[in-house]
C-alpha cells in the first residue's frame, strides 16, 4: 500500500515549513528502519512542502496509522521538532489518491505559483537520493518514474508550462515597482546553485548587467568564470552588500548569510561617492530556511522581500490551464493504478495468507479442543505461519519486481489451487488479518 504524509504552504505555518526545510538526508532510512511493515520510503523535501512516500505491506492491520507513525517519529527524531508541533499541519493520502497528488506536485499544480518548472526536479532529485540510500522499493520507484511522464505530457499538451511562473520570476515581477531602469542596478547575487543560475538567467532577461556573485561555500569564481560576472570574495562581501541596491540570495546555508552588519552603509570620507542612497536598497531572499535575517527590514533604507511576501502575493491560476492539467493528470494516475494492479502480486499474496490463516485457525481450534489452556500449542503454531510465510512473501514481491508476478499466481493455483480474489474493478477484495 502506498502512503503519503504532506505538510505544504496549504496546511502548515511557513515558520514550520522553515523548519522542515532543515530535514537531513537520513530521514527516509529512518522510515524504513523503524518497522519491518515499511517496504520503502523517498522523501521529498522543498522550500514550500515535506512529503514522505512510503511503501507499507498491505495485509499488516492498520499499515496505514503504521506507516503515519513512522513518518513522524522519523521527522522528530532527525530534527528534533516535537510531534505535536506537527498536529494539524499535514495531510495523509492513501491508496490510488497518492499517484494522483505526486503527479500534481510534479506537476506544479500543488505549487505557491501554479505550474512553476523547479519541483520536477526536486522530484526526481528525491527518487535519486533514495535510491542512492537504499530505500526505495518497486511500486515507489514505478510510482516516481510515472510523475515525471506525468509532468513532461502536462507541459507538452497544456498551457500550464506556459502560464505557470517560478519563484523567481514572481520574485523579480514584484520588485518591479521598486525598479525604474534594471541595466542601472547594482546587483549581488549571493548563491551558486541550481537557482541561482535561473536567477542570472531571469535578472538578464529583464536587462541587469550590473552583476556580481558571492558564494559562502566558496565557489564564487567557478560561477563567475561559467556566466561571465564578477566574483566576490569573502573580504570584499559586506562591502559590496553595502554599495549593491539590489541583492538576491538563494543558497542552501542553514544560518542567514545576511544580516544588518553586511548592510551598514560606510560613514565619513570613505562614503564619499556611495551610489547608494537612502530607500535605495531592496533584498530578495529566496532561501529556505532564510538566507537572511529578518533585522535588515528594520534599517533604514532596506526592503525585504521574503517567500512568505512571495507566496501572498502568488498570482491567481489560469483556471483554463490548471483544468486540463488536472485532467491530463486524473488519466495518469489511473493508468497507474490499472498497471499496477495487472503487475502487482498484492491479490496473490493475500489469497495465500488468508489461505495459510485458515489452516491455522483450525489447528488453533483443535489444540484448543485438545486442552491447550495455556495457549502454548497457540503460540507456536502462529510463530510457525508467520515463518512459513515470510520466505513466500519475500519471493512473491521479488518476483513482482522482475514483472513475473504472474508466476507467483500461477504456483498458488498449482500448488494449492486457490487464486486471488478480485471485486468488479480488479482489487483484492479484502485483506488478511496479521499474525498477531
């Protein structure tokens, strides 16, 4: 059973989201170590949402509390934040309702600004990280590899793509009020990664020339070299913070990166010539968590734009466009629930542990009728079951795995002739109990 856990700008605080952003990389194998229920675990964790994706084994009673619980000691044990700062702030998707919200998210769908292009690859980034852990599984790697078929079709046949802005271009269309002439800005941009790239890219677009990078990690001339600006070194960076009227910083540094110390103007001779005068300066912070402190708001002179700003601010969706996004991601989600029901082995392991339970239920009352009053006879017989059973379920998902599944179905038939179950739509038409 596959099972997802989300908390996003929709359900949760953006000082909570702030905090998950800070989610180390050891959360999923966290998942997956805390019960032998869980099959899988992929995290995606971005500036506006945390999800797990989790893989249960379906005929455990109750996976689904199961696997929600995992997920929250997980997050609490990684980062230390308290389950009940979590109550409220996340939504829980279960079944065929999962494929639907990823492929939304991939999508852009479930973004501040519908239809931005930057969570696709977040998306795949996540699958990557969990293989690269260990801790994905067949129907999670299917289920990750289908959102990103779902994404490209909705940006190929719908004017989502097209209609749909990222955070960086909502961010610089909102400091267009504050800027008359872009070629006569002084930008900083403080970041060298992924985004920082779409910011250069969207700051020419709208005609900056005036553009300098600072990296705190260091890599300030390697970018510099690659785009044509000029680097920043760590001597020359409150300097050049000070003297810049416009400064945009998107790194992954965990602690502000800017603060008031790097925007006090310089006083007496050496001010001289300052172009920066008073309510000159404005400050883009794109970070998760912030890459700036909140106290430079407070100087004079200093805007701060943040992403909560951005995300008040967030446009409206191009109804027309979203409509057949979601239509065109309705349909993926259902052909990836009818394959996976073709291809799942679920409904054959089922029929062979209710098959085996129903042995045992009879042993069970014929110890009982025997005089087994101390449930000694009882005990062992369930342990037994749960023995047999282990090895057949491993092989059966293994199988499944491969795209054999059918050869499970096909020994259950030979063997003990029994066969899955299945209700008018394919599935298995109930679960077997655990062993307890």
């Amino acid at each position: 059973m596959l099972l997802c856990v989300t908390a996003s700008h929709k359900t949760a605080s953006f000082e909570l989201l702030e905090r998950l952003s800070r989610t180390p990389d050891d959360v999923a194998p966290t998942i997956v170590g805390l019960t032998p229920c869980v099959q899988g675990a992929v995290v995606l964790a971005t500036c506006n949402r945390f999800e797990a994706y989790v893989e249960m084994d379906e005929p455990v009673t109750a996976a689904g509390a199961i696997g929600v619980e995992a997920v929250i000691e997980a997050v609490e044990s990684a980062t230390g934040i308290p389950a009940a700062d979590l109550d409220g702030a996340y939504t829980v998707h279960s079944g065929r309702r999962v494929a639907e919200h990823l492929f939304s998210v991939a999508s852009g769908l479930e973004s501040v600004v519908s239809g931005e292009g930057e969570i696709a690859g977040q998306v795949r980034r996540a699958l990557t990280s969990a293989r690269k852990d260990g801790t994905t599984s067949p129907e999670l790697e299917r289920l990750f590899q289908r959102a990103s078929q779902a994404q490209r079709k909705v940006k190929n046949v719908t004017a989502l793509g097209r209609a749909g802005r990222s955070l960086v271009r909502l961010a610089l269309e909102l400091a267009d009020s504050r800027i008359a002439d872009w070629s006569a800005e002084r930008v900083l941009l403080v970041g060298t990664g992924a985004y920082a790239a779409v910011t250069l890219a969207t700051l020419r677009e709208r005609g900056a020339v005036n553009i300098s990078v600072y990296s705190p990690s260091g890599r300030a001339e390697v970018f510099a070299a690659k785009h044509g600006i000029r680097p920043i070194t760590a001597d020359e960076y409150a300097r050049t913070a000070a003297r810049s009227s416009l400064l945009i910083t998107c790194t992954t540094a965990t602690e502000p990166v800017l603060g008031p110390e790097h925007l006090q103007l310089p006083t007496g001779p050496a001010a001289a010539g300052c172009p920066v005068g008073a309510h000159s300066q404005l400050v883009v912070d794109l970070g998760m968590p912030r890459n700036v402190d909140p106290a430079v708001a407070a100087l004079e002179g200093v805007a701060l734009l943040d992403l909560e700003t951005i995300r008040l601010h967030a446009p409206l969706e191009e109804l027309q466009a979203t409509d057949a996004a979601r239509s065109v991601v309705r349909e993926a989600a259902e052909t990836f629930h009818v394959v996976g029901a073709r291809q799942s082995v679920t409904p054959s392991v089922v029929a062979f542990r209710s098959h085996i339970f129903e042995l045992l239920e009879r042993e069970i009352d014929r110890a009982r009728a025997r005089g087994d009053e101390d449930g000694k006879v009882e005990q062992a017989l369930r342990h037994l079951s749960g023995v047999l059973l282990h090895t057949p379920t491993v092989r059966a998902h293994e199988l499944a795995a491969a795209g054999r599944a059918d050869e499970f179905t096909a020994a259950l038939a030979a063997l003990y002739g029994i066969a899955p179950e299945a209700d008018a739509d394919g599935e298995e038409a109930g679960r077997a109990p655990s062993i307890a």
